[in-house]
C-alpha cells in the first residue's frame, strides 16, 4: 500500500527480518534474457547499450530458461562458437548465494530482464517471484550478477521488495509487485536502470483506498550495482501524469523503456490494461533525474472494441 508518490529517500539499513528488511545481500516456457522476457503481466524489456545477456561478459549472448511453477527455477545456456555451448547453470532460491528458499507458488522466474547494472561489462539478470512466506509478500525481484564463472558467482546476490529500505510503499498480498519488468537507461549515465510494476497496488488506506490502482517503481543502477537509493514510484496521481487512479486500472500491468525522441536516455511506456475497460499506455519522458511526468501523456487503442490494450509493449 502506498500513501504517497515520487521520490523515497534511502534510508538507514536494519537488519534482515525486523520491519523493513535491508537492501539483502545472499546472492516449461523458454525466456530470451538477451532481449525480453515476461510471464503473467506484461514483458521486461532492456534498452541498454551494448550486448544484452552476457553474463559472463565472453562476448556471446546468453539464454535464460524458466521454469516458473511451484517454486520455479532457471537454466542458464551460455552462447558459444557456433551457438549455444554445452555449460548451462541452474539457479533457484536453494542455490548458493540466492535469498530465500523454494516455496511451491514463489514463481521464482515468472518475469525477467537482463542488462548491466553495475557497468563491468557483464549483464545482470533481474528474477521476479510472487514473493516470499516469510517477507516480500507482494512479489519481490531478485537481482543476480554477472561474472566470468557465469550469473552467481562474483558479487552477492541481492532482493528487492517493497518492504526494502528506500523502495517506496509496503509489500502486501495483492500487490504483484515485479509483475511487469523493464531495464533501460533513464537518466543517460550509461548504466541500466530497473523499473518494476506493481499492477495490484493500492493506493490510499481505509474507506480511500484504491484496490488495483497500479504503481511503477524506478530504481537506479550504479557503478556499485543496483541502488535503492532515491527510489521513485509512479502512479496516475504522480504530478503531470495524466488521468486519474481509479480501482481496477492496473498501472504497471506491461512496461518498456525505450528513446523516442533520440535524447540518449531511455522513455518509459506504462500499461494500465483496466483502463476505461480496454486498456491504455502512459509515456513519461526521460530525464537527468529520471522519468518524469512533464510532458508525459496517454494513448489509447485506435478503434473499438480493444481488450488490454498494451499487453504485451515491444519497442
């Protein structure tokens, strides 16, 4: 649940299980991480230069396979002479490193993006899962690093949720917080950024609550790896957003960032598919602080009748 929007400042790190959980250092469909991937809401997609889904930066791209029912799991194929080589990797929640433990329903896998976070040359791969019994409730995106060994196996593995320090709003059941992920860079520092829907958030509490309403969430890349720090959520009532949040709407539900007005940083494309019943797209412009909502504005599908309109996005 969220009661505000814009910017959350970071703030100090507790320890892991008491309230808000830090920043956590731990470390069949088939998912293309080199390019985009999505189950359930809508597609990741990565606008970032540079090759997609090397993960062990040997200059060949990389596939992911997911695996996304009960607990969920991913085999990694490394690209080789040739095409796809014989190393493969398998990563889920039991492997070492990866925060949490396999649950049936966590849905380790249901949504990922690859792209470089921490600008070694090496992509990232972001795992969105419908969350943990014992935190992250709402859904939650664990962030895996590249490394020459392959993903996993150099710096340590991290997990985000909306119970984070500095991620703004408050994990809950219905939010499918990671239903939607897309990575690009936003703000033109030549690093990629994580932007994560949560089609199911409410806005609001009590009698104002707003079920379904939608958030997106924008988190930063930098040369220490994806940050919590100045966080940005963004809804319908995100000042110069156009439109208004209402039950049902579904911000979140697909995203993609991609530059469309040639100014080196990355647009956001949102999709509230509940929108007036049919579905709509949101583009918040890029900006040296990030997407912003001056001179943002909505679309919608050309003729009648249209059902989610922009579910899936591609750019």
């Amino acid at each position: 649940m969220t009661t505000g929007n814009g910017t959350s400042p970071a703030r100090s790190v507790r320890p892991a299980g008491r309230g808000r959980s830090t920043l956590s250092s731990a470390a069949c469909s088939v998912l293309l991480a080199a390019g985009l991937v999505s189950l359930d809401a809508g597609p990741a997609t990565a606008a970032t230069p540079g090759l997609r889904g090397d993960f062990n930066g040997d200059d060949y791209g990389d596939v992911v396979a997911a695996s996304d029912g009960g607990a969920g799991r991913l085999t990694v194929l490394h690209g080789a002479a040739g095409g796809l080589g014989s190393q493969r990797a398998v990563l889920d929640q039991e492997s070492p490193g990866v925060p949490g433990h396999n649950e049936d329903g966590d849905g380790f896998g249901r949504a990922l993006a690859a792209a470089d976070f921490d600008g070694d040359g090496r992509a990232e791969l972001a795992v969105a899962g419908r969350g943990e019994s014992g935190g992250g409730i709402g859904g939650r995106v664990t962030v895996v690093y590249g490394a020459a060994a392959g993903p996993g196996t150099g710096r340590p593995t991290l997990f985000v949720d909306q119970d984070t320090e500095g991620v703004p709003g408050t994990s809950e059941p219905e939010d499918t917080f990671g239903g939607a992920l897309a990575i690009g860079d936003v703000d033109g520092d030549h690093v990629g950024d994580l932007v994560v829907g949560a089609p199911g958030e409410t806005l609001g509490s009590g009698t104002a609550a707003v079920k379904s309403a939608g958030a997106v969430t924008v988190l930063r890349g930098s040369p220490g790896g994806l940050t919590t720090a100045g966080a940005q959520m963004y809804t319908q009532d995100s000042p110069g957003v156009p439109g208004a949040a209402e039950p049902g709407d579904r911000f979140g539900a697909a995203l993609l960032l991609t530059d469309t007005d040639h100014d080196s940083r990355a647009d956001l494309a949102v999709t509230a598919d509940g929108e007036n019943g049919t579905g709509m797209v949101w583009r918040l412009p890029g900006s040296p602080a990030g997407p912003t909502g001056t001179g943002s504005a909505y679309y919608g599908a050309p003729a009648a009748p249209a059902v989610r309109f922009g579910v899936p996005l591609e750019g």
